[in-house]
C-alpha cells in the first residue's frame, strides 16, 4: 500500500511492513492490543490492519456523543456545516490519489470506478446544499374549532440525535459521505459502522473530516464485525438506523433495533425488460454494463433480462457478443475491465447457483468459470416456466451473473419481475409508449429507468427499494424525513390551557 502523507501519521503505525489503522472515536484517535486483518481481494493476502474496538470503549464513546456530541453538531449552523462539507470536499480532491489506490486494493474496483467514486463521493458533500431545502415545517392556525382558536401551532423538522450508519463493502467512501451528509447536514451525529473488510476508507474519510473543522465529538467510526453489533443497534441512545447491505443482515438489524427511525437499502438486482421494438445494437451493450459493472457487486445490477420474442435471438447474439469483450484479472492492469469478487464465499455461491440453474433446465450461454475469487461475467437461458424454481431467482447473488429469458408480452414480464420477493430497480428498453406506461404503472420496484441500466449514482434522482429491497429513500433532500422527526409546538396566547375551553 502506498505510504500516506505526513498529515495522516497520527492514524496509523507501521509494523512488520504493513499499516496498522486506529480509528476516531468522539474526538480521539484510538488504538488497542488487538487488530484485524484487511485482505485485498486481487491476491487474498493481508495489506494492512485495523484495530479491533470492544464494547467499552464504543459505549464510552456513545455516552459522550449522546451528551456532547449531538448538541455540537446541532449547535453548529447550517452554513458552518455546509463550508466543512466543501472543504472535506477539497481535501478529498487533494488527496484523491490515496483514496483512489486503497479503493483498487481493498475493494478490487478498477482503477476508472475507483476514481468515479471518489469524484461522486466530492459530488456529493458538495451538494448538501439541495438537502437544506427540505428541512422545513408546517405552520398550523388553530381555526379549526372553538377549542382550539385561541391557538396555533408550528410543526418544526428535528434532528432525532444520534444516526448509526451501517455501510456495506461496496461502496465503502460513496455510502459513508452520502449518509454523513444527509445525518449530519440535519444536524444529527453519526456514528459510521463500515464493512469489516473495507474499513480503512472511513476511517481515511474520519481524517478529512477533523481537518476540515467537523465537530469532533459529533462522529465516531466503529470497527466491529456485524455479528457483534446487537448492544449497539439496540441502543435507546440510537434514534434512526440508516442501514445498507443485504436483505438477510437489515432483517436481523431491525429485530434488533426495535422501535426506531430506518432507512434501509436492501439487495435484490434488478430485471431488464427488453419490448419488441427496442434496438438490441443500443441496448446489448447497456445491459452488459449492467451486469459487469464493479464484477455485479452493485445492489442496482442487473441480474435478469427478460425479452420479448421478435428481439431474443438478436439481442442474445449482441449479448454474448459484448460479454466476450469484457476483461476478466487484475484492476490494476488498465487493460482489465472487471476485477475479483470481493472474497472466495461469493464466488463458490456463483458455482453453486450455475450448477443450480443447469440442473433445472437453464444453458450457460456465456461465462461461468472461476479461478478463486475471479469469475467471467456468467449469462445463463431459461425458459419462464422453470425460472421461479432457481436459486438466482429467490436469492440475490452479488456477482456478475445473469438470467435471459423469452417473454410473450408485458404481462409476463410484470409477473415475473413482481413475482421476486425483492424491489429495487427495473430498467425498460424500448419505445412503445402505452407498453412503458404500464410497465412503470405496474412494476413493484423503487425506481425505473427507461432506456439505460439501473444507475443510483449519487441519489439526485432518488433510490431505494419496496419489498425485501428495503424501505426508505437515499437521494438529495430525500433523506432527511427519515432522519428527522416532526416536533408540534401549540401556542395559546390567552394562557389559558386548550382544553379549559371544554
Ligand atoms: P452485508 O454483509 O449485509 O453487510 C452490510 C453491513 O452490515 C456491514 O457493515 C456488516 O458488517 C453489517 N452487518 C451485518 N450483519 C449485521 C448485524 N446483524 N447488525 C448490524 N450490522 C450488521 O452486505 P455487504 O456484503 O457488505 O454488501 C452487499 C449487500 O448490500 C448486497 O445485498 C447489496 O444489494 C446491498 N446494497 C444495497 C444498496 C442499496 O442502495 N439498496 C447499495 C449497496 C449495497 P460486517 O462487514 O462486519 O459483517
């Protein structure tokens, strides 16, 4: 890993020839005797480590956050806020190089994602602006009734406190300045939980923001695996739960939780439907992208392709065709279009779900093989009637993989796309105007995109899922309701009390 300049050297030491990370709990830099390893998924060798917190000192930090911090932050007026985002921003820009290089070693992105993260990330602390906006309340003149007409009312945005920010891998700089802006922006404090293998890019972010002037004791960065997350989610000192990762790890983070504010984006992968009027040389290689893009490990990938019959044979060739093109290895190599999967758990669940698809009927058009944690971008054909019975249907496999299959009309395709226990995205190729009307009248999802790939990018336009995908919405301005909390304030100026009236 590439050394870091002089002004993250109170972050880090360095020891047996690799980086050992702290990390910033309310305002300090903190270490300990135990570290865990951080593996790059390129070669699955350990590059660095980051230290292992227990749950005393995470309480610590949680009581001065929720006796200090939370004030701090919303003591802090808006513009101070918004001129620390634009200099996290700048520093961000500064700095990028060493963001960039992390995010192609922890998280296997090529080094072009790499540095469309980044500059989304610098978007999106830049545009807190937008997400002022919304913060905003009611005025209520109490005309209603007899009783209450000595009175009036403002019903005023809150920030609830604290926010705990649970990330997933594979956004690990995108997602943590998104839900710090939306948190924070609203004057709540945040304490970020990053995936426990791509931790270090927090904890990076952690350091811009001290620099930039953030109030110290308002964020914390928590470095412990999921599974001993349970004290914390259920904290009554923890109002809102802004949650992003997979289905099955939001269920357990809402049983936990209980009685909160959430915003949870959940998996699911999204269907491409493909109308008989669409162009397959326009949309082949749209699809393809779809499915590649960061290996499939984005919840908005493409997963299935459902098309109608005049545009199947076609589109398959095209579809095969733009695959072969995509370049499976290193991301380092600037030649190299896809890089590994995260770990070698995905890739043996990749196998498993093609064997799982070849056993109940379905034909690997393209792709398939693994060598460890790489695997080609995989396209497998079924037929409809077999589709619903395939692991890949039931469950989100968070890899470059995906379904083809012939349709007979929109009907079909409404009932195979709303069939799935999951909601996110959907994308629809082609032109037929009352065709695309109903499909976005009917689909179950959370959001549509109509000629092109499903994209989130950096929630202007806002994302989030229905069903199994999740509930709540990422996007600017979008966020804040689930962040805040109305409080009514009654005003009666007789001073007397609105029920002495009855
Ligand atoms: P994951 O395994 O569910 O982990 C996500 C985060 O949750 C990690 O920080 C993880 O910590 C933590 N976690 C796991 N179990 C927990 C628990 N019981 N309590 C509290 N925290 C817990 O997901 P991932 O593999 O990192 O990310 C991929 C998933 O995210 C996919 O399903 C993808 O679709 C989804 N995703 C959705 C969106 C969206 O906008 N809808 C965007 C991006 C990703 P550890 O790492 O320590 O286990």
């Amino acid at each position: 890993m590439k050394e870091l300049p002089q002004e993250f050297k109170d972050i880090y030491f360095v020891q047996d020839g690799i980086p050992y990370f702290k990390t910033f709990l309310a305002g300090e830099w903190v270490s300990s005797q135990e570290f865990q390893d951080i593996k790059s998924p390129i070669d699955l060798t350990t590059f660095s480590k980051v230290v292992k917190l227990n749950s005393q000192v995470i309480d610590n930090a949680l009581d001065i956050m929720y006796k200090r911090g939370k004030w701090d932050i919303r003591d802090t007026p808006g513009e101070k806020r918004i001129a620390i985002f634009q200099r996290t921003a700048e520093l961000l820009e500064r700095y990028k190089d060493y963001f960039i290089d992390i995010l192609v070693l922890n998280n296997g992105k090529t080094r072009a994602a790499a540095e469309g993260e980044v500059r989304a990330a610098a978007e999106r602390l830049k545009l807190a602006e937008l997400d002022v906006r919304k913060i905003y309340g009611d005025y209520v003149p109490g005309d209603w009734s007899n009783e209450s007409i000595e009175a009036e009312a403002i019903v005023k945005r809150e920030p609830l406190g604290i926010v705990l920010a649970i990330t997933p891998f594979n956004y690990p700089l995108f997602d943590v300045a998104n839900k710090l802006v939306y948190s924070t922006i609203a004057g709540n404090a945040i304490i970020i939980k990053p995936a426990s293998s791509t931790p270090i890019i927090a904890i990076l972010f952690a350091k811009l923001l001290e620099m930039a002037g953030f109030p110290k004791r308002s964020i914390s960065i928590i470095t412990l695996p999921g599974n001993q997350m349970d004290k914390l989610v259920s904290d009554p000192r923890i109002s809102v739960i802004s949650f992003t990762g997979s289905t099955e790890s939001g269920k357990e983070v809402i049983r936990s939780g209980g009685i909160k504010q959430y915003v949870m984006e959940l998996g699911g992968g999204d269907p491409a439907l493909v109308l008989s009027d669409a162009d397959p040389e326009q949309t082949a290689p749209k699809i393809t992208v779809g499915i590649t893009s960061y290996s499939g490990q984005r919840c908005d990938s493409i997963k299935f392709i459902f098309a109608e019959e005049e545009v199947y044979d076609k589109l398959k060739d095209l579809l095969i065709s733009e695959l072969k093109k995509v370049k499976v290895g290193d991301p380092r190599d600037g030649s190299v279009t896809m890089g590994p999967l995260i770990d070698e758990r995905t890739a043996e669940e990749v196998e498993y779900s093609v064997k799982d698809a070849i056993n109940k009927g379905g034909k690997v058009l393209y792709g398939g093989n693994r060598n460890k944690n790489y695997i080609e971008p995989t396209l497998i054909e079924i037929e409809k009637d077999k589709l619903k019975d395939l692991y890949l249907y039931n469950k989100e496999v968070f890899a470059s993989i995906a379904i083809f299959t012939k349709v007979k009309g929109i009907d079909e395709m409404i009932e195979l796309s709303n069939s799935r226990r999951y909601g996110l995205d959907a994308a629809i190729f082609g032109e037929d105007i009352n065709k695309i009307r109903k499909l976005t009248r009917m689909l179950e999802v959370g959001a549509i995109y109509i000629n092109d790939y499903p994209k989130h990018g950096i929630g202007y336009f806002p994302f989030g899922g229905r069903k199994d995908s999740g509930v709540g919405r990422e996007g600017i301005g979008y966020t804040i309701e689930s962040v805040t909390a109305y409080k009514t304030i009654v005003y009666n100026y007789k001073g007397r009390g609105v029920w002495e009236y009855m």
